[in-house]
C-alpha cells in the first residue's frame, strides 16, 4: 500500500472502527511524515498506525529519523515490516506504543516474538505485494502461527469480506489486514482507470514477480509483468530490472492510470472485489459478514 495509504484512507478506516495505517515509505523525509500525521489528526480523533517498511531501498532511507517523528508526533501504534526491526527496537520501546511487525515466514513471527513485539502479523502467498519466497497459503500459514506463538496473530492475504474475517477467526487469528481491497475504495488516492481493472481482475489474474531478486511481489497480469518476468527468466541483472521495479515508477503509474506502464501490486483477493465503496461501506459489510447478517 506505499504511495496509497495516506491520511484520507487510514482516517477513513480509523472513523469507521478499523485501524488506520499510513505508510511512511510514501514520503522523502521525515517532516513529509509529520504533515501526513498531522493531517490525519484533523481528519479524525481516533487512533491510528504508522507502518515502516525495512527492506533494503537504492535510496537509504533514515528509518531511525521515520520512526523518531512518529513517536515526537505520539503515534501509539507502530508496524515494522520488510525485515527484523531489531536494530530500531530500542528507539520504538522509548515511546509508549504497541508494537506490530508483519512478516510471511513461521521463523520470522518467532524471531519478532522473541524480539518483544506486542502482536505480529502473518501474510499468505495470496497477499499483494511481497508475500515471502515460500508461497505458504493463508490457510495453513495461520493456525500453525497460532499453535506456536504466544503473542496475538493477525492474518493477511486473500482477505476481502466478512466471510473471510470470520474464517480467520476461526484458524485463532485476532484479526485481519486488507489491501486489496482498499484499493478499490473511494478514498484511495489511486487513479480510476486502475480501480477499473481492479474491478474486472479475477483471482487468475495475478501473477509473482522478482522471485530472481528475492524480493518475490504479487502484481496483476499485465504486458508489463509479463515482460519484468521475462526477463528474470532470461538471466536480467538487478541493474537492467531496477528501472522497471522502481517505486517512483509505481507511484506514477498510481496517479497516471497508466494500467501498463508499472507492475501494480494486487492479491488474489481481487476477484472477491466487484465494485468500488466507499471505506466505512467496507468495513460496515465485513462485519456484518463475519456475523452471518446482511
């Protein structure tokens, strides 16, 4: 969700009962973060998460900088994601936050436990985005986090309706993180054109990328994917990938609509997503849903 879940869309979920998250990789530096913050303050009174996302960027990024602001502004709930937040634990323990980090592999979840995080988040091989190199479903990845960890589980991948909320609940899970299905809401500040495709992209419509990087990414089918596939295939360096992968790139192609000029990250859940509504329409459904009412 970089470059899209900013103030209006974690504000929306944060007024309709859900927590909010802003990812701070959408911003170049660390006072870009603080207006964002500050923004979603004004847009509502509830709290909401900010999101750091670790992985190894050409452009370093001052997480230690990120993660001060977010505390100096009073954010009371931090998610790390993309690798061990370890080095930054000391930093986030000096506020007085609950502490979330996401992960895909059963060892990871272990570490982060072992680490001293409040909760941890545990995505499936149907999630958008970079589900983990191992390709585990959701529905064997959940209860055996469940069996094994002592800390509260949350699931992610192939979520997109009440029925899955209810399902996750069942597998032990505490709760549930949705993306997908964000994105095709009125406040993601995504183009029309790309809620379009989402609207008519189905479950067989996705497709892994970057798996030669190690970075393995869940997109729509396009030309475009199927062309960055093609060339890890073929043997293409980081190098000549890099200009395609580039995050800048995604970001233009977000606010262009240009549905063929960048991978556009998308989990399978997407073919569960038929319209676009606005957030609180969202979430009203997926707890009624979960309930078993209409």
């Amino acid at each position: 969700m970089q470059w899209l879940a900013r103030a209006e869309l974690a504000a929306a979920a944060a007024n309709a009962g859900a927590l909010g998250i802003i990812a701070a990789g959408s911003f170049t530096n660390a006072e870009e973060l603080r207006q964002e913050i500050r923004k979603t303050r004004d847009l509502t009174d509830r709290p909401f998460a900010v999101n750091f996302t670790l992985m190894p960027t050409r452009r370093p990024i001052p997480w230690e900088e990120y993660i001060f602001t977010a505390l100096e502004e009073g954010i009371g709930i931090i998610e790390t994601s993309g690798r061990s937040p370890e080095p930054y634990i000391p930093l986030i323990r000096s506020g007085k936050v609950k502490f979330l980090h996401k992960v895909a592999r059963i060892r990871d979840a272990l570490t982060a436990q072992r680490l001293g995080v409040d909760a941890v988040t545990i995505i499936g091989t149907e999630a958008g985005g970079h589900p983990g190199m191992d390709e585990v479903a959701t529905l064997a990845l959940i209860p055996r986090a469940v069996d094994l960890l002592k800390i509260p589980v949350i699931a992610g991948g192939g979520f997109a309706d009440g029925r899955g909320l209810a399902a996750a609940l069942a597998l032990g899970a505490q709760g549930i993180v949705m993306g997908t299905r964000f994105m095709a809401s009125k406040k993601c500040p995504l183009h029309p054109n790309i809620k379009e495709l989402l609207i008519k992209t189905r479950e067989t419509d996705t497709m892994i990328v970057e798996r030669s990087i190690k970075n393995a990414a869940r997109v729509i089918r396009t030309e475009f994917a199927e062309k960055v596939l093609a060339m890890e295939e073929a043997g293409a360096t980081l190098d000549e990938l890099y200009p395609l992968l580039d995050g800048r790139r995604v970001k233009r192609a977000y606010e262009s609509g240009d549905t063929n000029d960048s991978i556009l990250y998308c989990g399978q859940s997407v073919g569960l997503v038929n319209e676009i509504l606005s957030v609180k329409e969202i979430i009203e459904r997926t707890m009624r849903g979960a309930k078993g009412t209409t």
